[in-house]
C-alpha cells in the first residue's frame, strides 16, 4: 500500500502515517519499494511471526531429543502435534544412509496410516472416526502405549510412535521412530519400541512446569 492509502484506512493524518511506516521500514517490519512508493510486510515482521508460531516452538523445544533418538537408533525419527485440528508433522531427523525413510509431508491427510498418528488419536476421540476396527486397534494403542504400523501399504517399513504427555497430561505430541522392515527381527523391534517410549517420557518430563528454570519459555 502507498501512505495514502494506509492513512485512509487507519484513520491517521498523512504526515503521522508517513512517519510510521519510515519507522516500521527503518527497523525492517517494511520495506518500501521506491519505484512504486509502495510498502509491503518486510522480513523483521515474518521472523516475529514465525517466533510465536507453535509449530516453531514445539520443534526448537523437542529438536534435541529428535536428534538424539535418530542418534541412537540410526531411524527416522519424526515428531508430530496437534494444530487447529490437524497432525502436523513438527520435526523430523534422517539417518544419512540409502534406507532413510522419509517424512511423508508437513500435514497429515491420514494420520491413521502412521504410528505417530495412531498414538495421538487414542488419546484424542474427538479425532477418531466412527469405525469400529479403528476405535479397537486405537484401544490396544492406549493400553499398550505405543503404536506399531508394520508395512502398510505394501511400503516395507516398520514404525513405532508413543504419545508425549504435557504437564497437564494430556497428549500433545507423538514421536516415532521408522526404518527397513526387513532390518528389523522381534528383538530390535522391542528395543526400537523402548526406546521410542523412554525418550517420549523424557520430553514429557521436560514440559512438565515444575522441570522447568525460571524465565524459561513454555511451547
């Protein structure tokens, strides 16, 4: 917009406005564009906004324990949560070797086809489907503590996600670990599922209030 334009539409005198915006575009929330005399939003704007968006939070909060479990389990590791009713997949880590498997996108359209999916929805039935083969594998899901997808699709992966609980208990977050089916016999997968479940623990312990410094910012 031009500064007659923004001043018609704020209310401001013109020379108030005009002073405004030069500020705002000195401090980079604008940049004018002299050719057209026009201001648009400028890059300090995008980066307070991406500060407060919670995905960004969760994923400055939880990268380190994403790192780790990639670390030692040589898995993909990939964090899911919950925002404005979808799963969103927040963080993800790859092994560096031909076998990686890779996050299947930012937003997921069927999270019931993903153990980190599965382990948010039995604890979320607002999410649930009226299905009853899904409401009976999401109860074995909360009773066991973790889901388990096993080549899904015919794809040859092997995954396993546990909820993360927030100070408050609820389940807010889910993190899974996938890999080969085919590296996989019944002992590294329970080892896979422990320590998916510890580390899913651990994060839980971290957001809760009472773990946390002072001044400390809560995601």
């Amino acid at each position: 917009m031009g500064v007659r334009e923004v001043s018609r539409r704020s209310g401001l005198t013109v020379p108030t406005t005009q002073n405004l915006l030069k500020t705002l575009a000195a401090e980079g929330f604008l940049h004018f564009d002299a050719r057209g005399k026009k201001y648009t939003v400028g890059l300090a704007a995008l980066l307070v906004a991406e500060a407060v968006d919670p995905v960004t939070c969760t994923r400055s909060f939880a990268h380190p324990f994403v790192e780790r479990l990639q670390a030692e389990t040589g898995a993909t590791v990939v964090l899911v949560t919950l925002w404005q009713g979808k799963m969103i997949v927040a963080d993800w880590c790859e092994p560096e070797h031909g076998l990686a498997v890779r996050a299947c996108g930012r937003v997921l359209d069927n999270p019931f086809q993903m153990a980190t999916g599965r382990a948010l929805m039995a604890h979320h039935p607002e999410l649930v489907p009226d299905d009853e083969s899904v409401r009976t594998c999401l109860q074995q899901v909360r009773a066991a503590g973790v889901a388990i997808t096993e080549n899904i699709g015919n794809s040859g992966i092997f995954a396993v996600a546990a909820p993360v609980f927030d100070g408050g208990g609820q389940a807010t977050l889910s993190l899974g670990c996938s890999t080969s089916l085919f590296q996989m016999d019944q002992a590294a997968k329970t080892r896979l599922a422990h320590a998916v479940q510890a580390m899913a623990e651990e994060m839980g312990r971290a957001m809760h209030p009472s773990h946390q410094h002072a001044g400390e910012p809560q995601c």
